[in-house]
C-alpha cells in the first residue's frame, strides 16, 4: 500500500540534527482540528448519531450498512463502526451521507 505524505515541522534530534517530520495526508485533517482547536465531529468523514427519544436515529457521514434485522443494526464507517439493537428497528430512508432509523432504540454503541 503506498501512502501519500505532506510535509510536518523540522524539530532537532539530541545530536544537533534536524529533521523533517512527515504526516500522512489522513492524519491531515485531525492534525489541523487539534490545532485549531475545533471539535472531532467537525472533521469530514466523522460520523454522527443524533437519537431522539430513543425512537429515532439520524446518522451522518456512514458508509453502509454491515447487518441489518429487527432487532440490531450496524452501521459502517470506514474503520470504525456503530452498533444500535432494540426491537421493531426499521431503515426509514438512507442516502450516500445519511440515514435514518427509526423503532426502540435500546443502545448505541461505537466499536
């Protein structure tokens, strides 16, 4: 797997030599939240979990369902990915950003 690096900061070893720290172009947009100061959620391709009532959920940033029943419902987020269980759980609609849920909505869990 090949991957793409931007240019970090130099910084200097113990012996007096500098170097030039490497970021990895996925690491990119976490590196400049952190130094910004802005909030994870912000970033793009974080997922999102808005719930209300536990009757209803709204997901933003998944990329697809991995399992799909009544009564569990795991959401796909790249590397990560959201586990909701309950009972009478339905996909209510779903695009490529968002998708909601609606049923009884018992936990939500991120893994």
């Amino acid at each position: 797997m090949v991957s793409s690096y931007v240019l970090g900061h130099r910084v200097s070893t113990k012996r007096g030599i500098e170097v030039l720290l490497l970021k990895a172009v996925r690491e990119l947009p976490a590196a400049l939240a952190e130094r910004l100061s802005l909030p994870e959620e912000l970033l793009p391709g974080r997922g999102r979990l808005t719930l209300c009532a536990g009757r209803q959920a709204l997901i933003e940033g998944h990329r697809g369902l991995m399992e799909y029943t009544r009564e569990r419902i795991v959401v796909s987020f790249g590397r990560e990915k959201l586990s909701l269980t309950g009972s009478g759980l339905t996909v209510q609609a779903m695009n490529a950003g968002e998708l909601l849920i609606t049923g009884r909505i018992r936990t939500a869990e991120w893994g």
